[in-house]
C-alpha cells in the first residue's frame, strides 16, 4: 500500500532557497527589477539570484510560450508541481515600444511569487476585488539600447493560448493585457468576466496566483465566505 503524499505548505513552496536568493527578491513598496537574469547584453542591472540547480528555462527562445501545464487553456502546474519537474525560472521577452529592442528576461519563480504572496497579503481586504493602480499601471523597465524610460513591454502573442500568463503575473505586467484577453483567460479558467477591466484584472492575478498556491490566500469564493462571516458576525 502507497502511503499518500503529504500535504504541501506555503512554507514549504515559498521559503528562499538560500540567503542569496532572498537578496535577489523584491521589496514592496516600490516595484524593482534587480531580481531579473537577462540573456544578451542587458537591459536590465547584473542579476543577483543564485545559480539555479535544476533546469532553468521554462519557455523556448523563439516566442513567449506558455508554461509546461494540463492541457486545458489557462490551467498551469502549482510551483510544487513545477519545481518536482525541476522547473526554477520562468522566461518572457520584452520588447522595447519606441526602438524595438527585445530582451529575453528570466525570473526566478519562487522567489518572485513570495514577494507577490507577501504583497497581496498584506493588501488584498483593500481591494475589494478590484485591481490595485500597481497592477492597473505596471512599471516597466527602461530601453537600455535608446534610453526611453518605462518603455520595455512584454511580448503577447496575437494567438491567445499561447500567452505566456505565468510570466506576467509574476512581473507583475499582467495590466499591459487587453481587457479582451483578461476575458480570454478567465473564460477559460471559469471564472467572473464580465465588468470593468480592474475587476477582471484582480479576477486574473488571483486566479493564477491560486494555480501556483491552490487552496489557500488566492481561492476567492472561500475569501469572500470569510468575509461574509465576519461581515455577519
């Protein structure tokens, strides 16, 4: 008889892997991207997160493809999933709007969500479902090659299943989205679509932050039963 896996903590997905790597990570408030590791000559500083001992790529070079998940759209692996798979790092380009320079951009995966998961922790009863103004207006990185400040976008592809979701969310750039993709994604994923672009925005970063870490923070029927009991209470 298989003895059944123990279960998995947050702690366990999203303690740092080493003293290095919790330099690397982020500080909020503001947003920073000295925690990226570019390819080519840069456009970003000298990265900082430790050597990764498992396979560091996620995406191929050729495009912004999507993260190795099930096979239904929108639907990804949780990090535990990921990491077992030896996957580390999660890659996208960046596309600068006024030279169109592109950066190939690397995050390390666990250490950009415990930031994210710190973040919306300490925020999400301020939200009220709805998008903060860092997610609605994300900071983007300045064009090292014609020196245009906030101008190094992420790539998306036209063809929507091939969106590279995971990375958006965890440079938080998931607001360069289309209010039309948004919709794509939480079509797919079941979730509310409909209503402004802030609500479908927070309805996308919750979504996906869930898959990463289910059942937990990100499950937003179960946050809004416990906000409904203390409301009663």
């Amino acid at each position: 008889m298989v003895a059944a896996a123990a279960p998995v903590r947050p702690a366990d997905v999203l303690a740092a892997p080493s003293s290095a790597a919790t330099a690397a990570a982020f500080h909020y408030p503001p947003p920073r991207f000295d925690a990226l590791v570019v390819e080519g000559s840069g456009a970003f500083p000298a990265a900082s997160v430790p050597a990764l001992t498992r396979m560091p790529m996620v995406f191929p070079r050729d495009s912004n493809a999507a993260v190795p998940a099930p096979a239904r759209v929108g639907v990804h692996h949780s990090l535990a999933e990921l990491s077992r798979r030896g996957v580390e790092a999660v890659t996208g380009e960046l596309r600068c709007k006024r030279c169109g320079e592109v950066r190939l951009v690397t995050l390390d995966a666990r250490a950009r969500f415990a930031d994210l998961h710190a973040y919306i922790a300490c925020n999400v009863q301020d939200m009220d479902d709805r998008a903060p103004r860092r997610w609605k207006e994300p900071a983007l990185p300045d064009c090292e090659r014609c020196g245009q400040r906030g101008s190094m976008r992420p790539v998306i592809p036209a063809d929507k299943p091939r969106i590279n979701w995971v990375f958006l969310l965890l440079s938080e750039m998931l607001g360069v989205c289309t209010l039309e993709q948004l919709k794509h994604f939480c079509e797919h994923t079941h979730k509310h679509r409909t209503g402004a672009k802030d609500r479908v925005l927070y309805s996308t970063y919750m979504e996906l932050c869930n898959q990463l870490l289910p059942n937990g923070l990100f499950d937003m029927e179960s946050e809004r039963r416990k906000r409904i009991r203390l409301n009663i209470a």
